[in-house]
C-alpha cells in the first residue's frame, strides 16, 4: 500500500522549506522596522537641542538690543559698560577758547560739557573720538582742535581736553567736547549724542541734546 503524496518525505521536506523561509522574511521585517524606529529617535534627539540653542540666542540678542537702545536726557548720567557719561549742558557758540585767541568755528559751534567716570578696573585712553552728534542716518564727528580750545583757561593752560587723556580706574573727568556743525543743524531739536566705549566704540548710548 501506498503512502499518501503529503507523507512522503520529500513532501515534508518542501513544506518545511517554505515555514522556515516565511519565519526568516518576518524576522528580517521586525528588524528592519526596529532598525527604522531606532534611527527616527537618534534623529529627532539630535535635532532637539539645535532649537533649544536658537532660542537662547535670540534671547541674548534681544537683551542686547534692549541695552543699547537706552536713552537719557540732559543731566542724568548713562552707564555704557565700565564707564558713566554725563551731559551737563549744552550751547551754541561762534568761537571758543581764550578771548586772546580764539578758535573760530566754520558754521557754529555746539559746545557740550561732559562728565565722564573709569568704573572699570583698568586705566582708559578717552579722546573727542568717543563722542558724535547723529540726526538721524547722519553722523557729525568732534572737532578736536575746536575741543582742545574750549578746554583752555585765558591763561593759556588746558585742562581735560578729551584729547588721548588717560583716566585711571574710579576717577572722573570734566570738560568740553566742540562740535562745528551747519548753522540750521546746530539749531536743530533733534540731535542725539552718540557715547561709546573704546576707540572702536564696542558698546554705545544714546544721550538727548533737548
């Protein structure tokens, strides 16, 4: 008698073939979507911090921009990083200096009286250089000459004339700083004094002439 066709072992031998190639696809299937799902996570954590560190530097941008954008009026001082300037007063005039022999100016004078402090721990080398005049996307530069004149006594002699004058750490300095500006500029109600820090003006204020 004769074994039925599914009881030969040739039969067996194919069916088992089959199972095991079927169970051998599903296990690379879980692999690769394991694999997959592991590779999304170390993405998405990779990208994570990259936002949080934007955001910390949007903030220290705006705090920044909040710093610089602070603006005082005539008599009240204004720190700018180590140092305190003060604008005591502000006039026009055609000449400045000793009466003897003055410096005249080209179109007029606006004579600023600034008080400057070293809060820092190191001396500082302040010069005319650290002050400008803006009205809006203008820029008017100290005449330094005209400066150096209006800082000297009848006698002749020169006192803080905010020409390459050291200022050592704690100390304070007061003098004038000459600007020789258009007659219609120089009356003006809208010009703006610009202080800064260092030569190359690395921190800024801004101060209202009116």
């Amino acid at each position: 008698m004769k074994k039925p066709f599914y009881k030969k072992w040739w039969f067996i031998l194919i069916v088992a073939i089959i199972v095991l190639g079927a169970i051998g696809n599903m296990a690379g299937e879980d692999d690769a979507t394991k694999e997959k799902d592991t590779k999304d996570k170390v993405e998405t954590s990779a990208k994570a911090p990259e936002n949080k560190d934007s955001s910390k530097d949007d903030k220290k941008d705006n705090v920044k921009e909040d710093k610089k954008e602070e603006i005082v009026g005539v008599g009240a001082p204004l720190e700018v990083g180590d140092a305190m300037f003060t604008l005591n007063g502000v006039e026009l005039a055609d000449q400045v200096g000793p009466s003897v022999l003055p410096t005249k100016a080209s179109g007029k004078y606006i004579v600023l009286d600034v008080t400057y402090k070293n809060n820092g721990n190191k001396a500082v080398t302040i010069d005319s250089s650290f002050f400008k005049l803006k009205r809006g996307e203008k820029t008017y530069e100290a005449d330094s000459v005209a400066s150096m004149s209006a800082n000297q006594g009848e006698d002749g002699n020169i006192q803080n004339s905010f020409f390459l004058q050291e200022v050592n750490p704690d100390m304070e300095i007061k003098g004038k700083v000459v600007f020789d500006l258009a007659p219609e500029v120089a009356e003006s109600t809208d010009l703006q004094l610009q202080v800064q820090t260092g030569i190359w003006g690395t921190e800024t204020g801004m101060i209202n002439l009116k």
